[in-house]
C-alpha cells in the first residue's frame, strides 16, 4: 500500500501517491467482487448484474445489457444461469407486456444484505471511513470515474 501523502511532497507527488491509492482500491474491490461471486458459486459478470438490480431494482433484460455493456443474447444468457441458481426471476412487465423484467429473488435479496454487512462492517473499522469528509472525496471520485465511462 502507498504511503500517506506527506506535507513536504510536491503536488505532483501527493497526486501520484492519490492515483495510486485509487488504483488501489479499485483492484481491492475487484478482488472483494471475485471473491463474492467465488463464495456465491457464480460469475463476476453475474454479481455485476446482481449489484445493479439490487441498487436500481428490476430492470428490462435490455437495460441489463446496457448497464452491463452486454448484448442482448449475452444478458439473456446470464439471466438464465442466474435463475438456475435462484437468484434472479423474469416477468413481464405490467407497462409493456412486451418487456420482460429481471428482478432478484429473495435468495439474492439476502445474499446482497450479507455482502451490503461485510461493507459496513468494512467502514466501521476503517479508521476515518465514516466522515463526512471521506463520503464526500470517494462519491467525488466515483463522479470523476465515470465521467471517463459516461455508458457505464
């Protein structure tokens, strides 16, 4: 891990050891997702797909595919190996018959909770994690990060 930016390093220097610890944390958090979907006996690309209906409730198999930067085929495919493990369900949605959603089941509703506990549990013993502050600098991050994924 890098350390702390000092107050006798240069600018460039703080900003550098900043990217690295950026870098950093989004290698650790693809390492957490890995081990999730290990622990979970599924795919990364499925835990993927479980965050974003978990965060943004049920989606059209379309919009899965787009969230994902999947095709169509490739999302159906998911979806189907997720329902095999109960973890996710298709219906028709009530607006258009024509749609058919992909919500989670309550398998996949708990297994989130869990994974959602690990992470609290994460920001209470991180010395520092639960400021205002801190909030602040990792959504101003995540803004700048998707700037760089405006799709995503």
């Amino acid at each position: 891990m890098p350390d702390p930016p000092a107050p006798d390093r240069s600018a460039a220097e703080r900003r550098s050891v900043a990217a690295a610890a950026v870098r950093d944390l989004i290698l650790s958090g693809e390492a957490f997702r890995a081990a999730v979907a290990t622990a979970m006996g599924t795919g990364v690309r499925e835990t993927e797909a479980i965050s974003y209906l978990r965060v943004r409730g049920s989606l059209s198999q379309l919009d899965l595919a787009r969230e994902l930067h999947l095709s169509p085929a490739s999302v159906t495919a998911l979806v189907d190996r997720l329902e095999r493990q109960g973890l996710a369900q298709r219906s028709t949605s009530p607006a258009d018959r024509r749609v058919t959603l992909v919500g989670l089941t309550d398998q996949a509703v708990d297994a989130a909770a869990r994974i959602w506990d690990v992470l609290l549990e994460v920001v209470a013993t991180t010395p520092g994690c639960d400021t205002d502050q801190t909030v602040d600098v990792l959504h101003a991050l995540a803004a700048q990060l998707r700037i760089l994924a405006p799709d995503r």
